[in-house]
C-alpha cells in the first residue's frame, strides 16, 4: 500500500527542513491533536500512540540530505516506510511531500488506509507551519 500527502511548502530551506525531520523530538510538534504518547527512546528513534490506535515506534532509517528522510517501524507487526521527500524552492523555502508505504495484507490495508492517509495529511500540514 502506497500513500503520498499533497505537496506542500515548508519556510525552511531544504537543508534546513532535512535537519529538522532528522532529529526525532521534532515530530512530536508535527504530530496530531489525537496524541496520546510520544516518547523519544533513542537519539533516532520515537513512540508515539494517536486514540484508538497501538502504539508505533519508528526509527530513522536514511537521510540523504538535503532531498529524502526516511523513517520506519521498528516492529514486524506493523511494516512500513515514511519518507519526506524534499525539494529545495530557494535558500528560505522547500516543498515536501510525505510517502507511506506498507505491506499489508488485503484487509489490513483497508482497515488502515483511512486513518494513515488523514495522519499523514496532518504531518504535512503542520509541516507548513513550522
């Protein structure tokens, strides 16, 4: 299953918004309303729990600075990718686009679509704000 959210522009430059998204305590800013957890673990790593949901730990996987981050779940139960993919627009702005991809099953991935694509719908529009 593969997600993307809308394109959106950042006030940071890409090298700027790279950084940001490497260091994981900032994606508790970014997170939605609907938060119940959100613990930093490790340097790259974080939990985090939205209502209703299990608890999800992800890690940072790769940054290839200054256009792609990369995080994924630590867990096998829950396998799947986010990734910022970013492009500089000048020395003060950038665009990002967040990707979800996930092995799922069938039923599964109809279970989660719903609330993924509006989580990371959220992650981009707080991004904007940043």
């Amino acid at each position: 299953m593969e997600l993307n959210s809308k394109k959106v522009t950042v006030k940071k430059s890409a090298q700027e918004l790279c950084g940001f998204l490497s260091d994981v305590k900032n994606f508790e800013q970014l997170m939605p309303d609907s938060i119940s957890k959100f613990e930093v673990i490790r340097e790259d790593a974080f939990i985090f729990a939205l209502m209703s949901m299990p608890e999800i730990t992800l890690e940072v996987k790769q940054v290839i600075s200054p256009t792609k981050i990369t995080l994924g779940a630590i867990s096998d139960k829950i396998p799947f990718t986010l990734i910022g993919n970013i492009e500089a627009i000048d020395n003060d702005s950038s665009f990002i686009e967040l990707q979800f991809q996930g092995d799922f099953n069938p039923m599964m991935a109809m279970m989660v679509k719903a609330p993924v694509s509006k989580f990371i719908e959220t992650l981009s529009s707080n991004l904007e704000t940043i």
